[in-house]
C-alpha cells in the first residue's frame, strides 16, 4: 500500500472550515519498489524497563537508521515507559538528535502522566492571558490575510521504508509548478528532457501533499479548532531567536481527516511545537503528529513539519514569508510500510495572468447616410 497526503487548500479566513485529508490507498508502489517487500534486519535488544534520556539519545544515534524505526521505538517506550522528565530542555536534546514530532508526542503524553500521578496541584480557572501568543496570533492573521497570488516550483523527493531499519530508499523525484491564486493552489507537472516523466499529483501513485501555504496555520489558530497552546521554551532557526509553543488539538474540535482505502473516514486530534520569531512573531516552523489512532486502523503514525522563512517575491520586490521545505512522514507500521517525503519550494515569483477585464466597449455611432 501506498499513500497519499492531501492536505486541502482552504481561504486564510479565521473561521475557514479547514479538512485537511491523509488517504492511504491500495495503488502499486513506484517503479523503483515493484510491489516486493524486502525482508528487514532483526530488531536490536531494547531496554526492559523505564529508558533514562542517555539511554534514548544512544537509541537514535546508533540504531535508529540501522534496524530500528523511530515509530517502532515509540511504540516500545509507550510499554514500558521513561525515567527522566520531558522538560523543554530534554526534548531540544532529542531533536538534535533526530527525534521526530511522533516520537516527542509519545514522551509528552508520559510527562503528564508523570505529573498526575505525583499529584501535582492544577490551578482551577482560565489561564492567565499569554502576551506573546496574542501578539502571534495577530500576526498569523496578517499574514494570511495578506498572502498574494504567487507561482513556486515545488520538488518532491518520495522515500521508502519497508524493512523497519528507519533508513530510507529513495523512490522518485517529481517537480510541479505551483500556482497559488485567489486563496487556492494548482499544480502543473514539470517535464525535462532525459528525465522521467512526472504525472498530475493525483495520478503518481504514491504520497504528495497540498495545501502548505495557508491552511495549517489558518486551522491551528482558528478559534473554532480551541488549539490549546503551552510554552516550551526557546531555540534559534538559523540566527533568528523563537519562542516554542507546544500545542494539542482535541479529536472533538479537529478539522484534520484520516481515510484509508477499505476503511471508514475518521476525525483525529494532533499534537506538535511551534517556533515563533521572538521580534516579528511570525510562525518560522510547524511540527505536528496525529495523536492516538483507532487500533486496527490501517494508518499507525502520521506527521509532519514545515519551514517558512522571508522571501522576496518576484515581481513585487517585497518579502513575504513562505514555506521553503516540508517533510511528511506516514507508516503502517503493522505492515512494515514506510513513507516519506521531503518538499522544497524555490523560484517564487508574482502570479500574472493573461486575462485582461476591459470596460464595455462604447455604443457603435448611428449609420449615416
């Protein structure tokens, strides 16, 4: 089986009813897979007790890669549990080590566990209001309220796991030209000489994703959605500095859809981190996995990340942030069934059309005679 990602373009509107797709169908995987699944490496031995964070940082250096799959080792924790506390600090650590959104998700929800069942006392009544995360909730708005109509290459590079060692076969790579117009995107197959051919999205047969411009942060930051937010530190994106935001979208207030071929359409809760420039507040990353799917549900781990960073847009001469890289990851991890793609955005330019609107031409002068 192989999937496919579609994350449906929406109007950067506060209350825009965003439904976001993640389809695993039944179509061949790409010529570069021919349908075999390969027979993995054995799995290493994997601590019996509560992993210390040394413990975990060793597990991503040396096996994650090699014969171990970061979902597979999240799914491992989740038995047996952690003995050190995911604190902001913790999780900076984990991710330089190549921890994944799926993965952090996992160590949060045993945090909380951690603190309830040491008692910790709650405060009872609204939390009091995050200055810094009003002030970034305004400037999403701006943003999406200022996006122009553009045009973008955009690169899809497609891998595959199907022996559970976490490391990835390439697959293909196929380029489209991407043309955001009046709030939604198109997408038009790039052909080169000596090169193979690419196909419309909905027809390559394997992952792809749209929809990366508007729609993530328009759901996130809808009040609709009630996205509970959560401070997690600090860290810098190249050498800007950011404020992180931990967040988690209840199942009940989701607009995020899970389909797989042969079963039912569900809603789902996701739980990620922002990173917020601390002097513009501008959303510069998004890391989001599904929490808790149905078990026996052909979809075990989904997630994804997306990077924006200031632009200038050809054509207006003026910087807009946009999105240059994103990463989507999708497994059945039952079956051993791997995917992931990495997408690049370059060559941004205004979008012009041909079409020109003229007023009506004058009423033809009476014939003379």
């Amino acid at each position: 089986m192989t999937p496919m990602i579609n994350r449906k373009p929406c109007r950067p509107l506060v209350r825009t009813l965003l439904l976001a797709t993640l389809v695993l169908s039944q179509l061949l995987p790409l010529g570069a897979v021919g349908g075999a699944v390969a027979q993995g490496s054995q799995m290493p031995s994997l601590p019996d007790q509560p992993v210390t964070l040394p413990e975990l940082i060793t597990l991503l250096r040396r096996s994650v890669g090699r014969n171990l799959t970061e979902a597979d080792l999240a799914a491992h924790l989740s038995r047996i549990g952690i003995a050190f506390d995911p604190n902001p600090e913790a999780i900076k650590r984990l991710r330089a080590n190549g921890a994944h959104q799926h993965l952090l998700n996992t160590l949060r929800r045993h945090g909380e566990q951690l603190v309830n069942a040491g008692g910790k006392v709650v405060p009872i009544g609204p939390p009091p209001v995050d200055r810094f995360l009003e002030e970034t909730r305004t400037a999403v708005r701006d943003y999406l309220d200022e996006l122009p109509d553009f045009i973008c290459q955009q690169v899809v590079e497609r891998y595959y796991d199907f022996e559970s060692r976490g490391a990835w076969d390439k697959a293909d790579v196929l380029t489209y030209e991407l043309t955001y117009n009046r709030r939604r995107e198109s997408y038009k197959p790039i052909n080169a000489v000596g090169r193979p051919v690419t196909r419309a999205l909905e027809q390559t047969g394997g992952a792809y994703s749209t929809g990366d411009f508007a729609s993530g942060l328009a759901s996130l930051f809808d009040p609709e959605t009630r996205t509970r937010f959560k401070p997690a530190g600090k860290d810098r994106l190249g050498n800007r500095a950011t404020a992180l935001y931990d967040f988690t979208v209840d199942q009940e207030f989701s607009k995020l859809s899970v389909t797989a071929e042969g079963a039912r359409t569900i809603i789902v809760g996701y739980s990620g981190t922002i990173w917020v420039d601390e002097e513009t507040h501008q959303v510069l990353r998004i890391d989001q996995a599904v929490d808790q799917l149905p078990a026996g549900y052909p979809v075990t781990n989904s997630e994804s990340s997306v990077d924006y960073d200031t632009i200038k847009l050809r054509g207006l001469e003026v910087d807009f942030l946009l999105p240059i890289r994103a990463e989507f990851i999708i497994a059945d991890r039952r079956q051993r069934r791997y995917f992931r793609n990495l997408l690049y955005f370059k060559f941004y330019r205004k979008f012009e059309t041909d079409i020109r609107i003229v007023d009506d031409p004058p009423d033809s002068p009476p014939n003379r005679r």
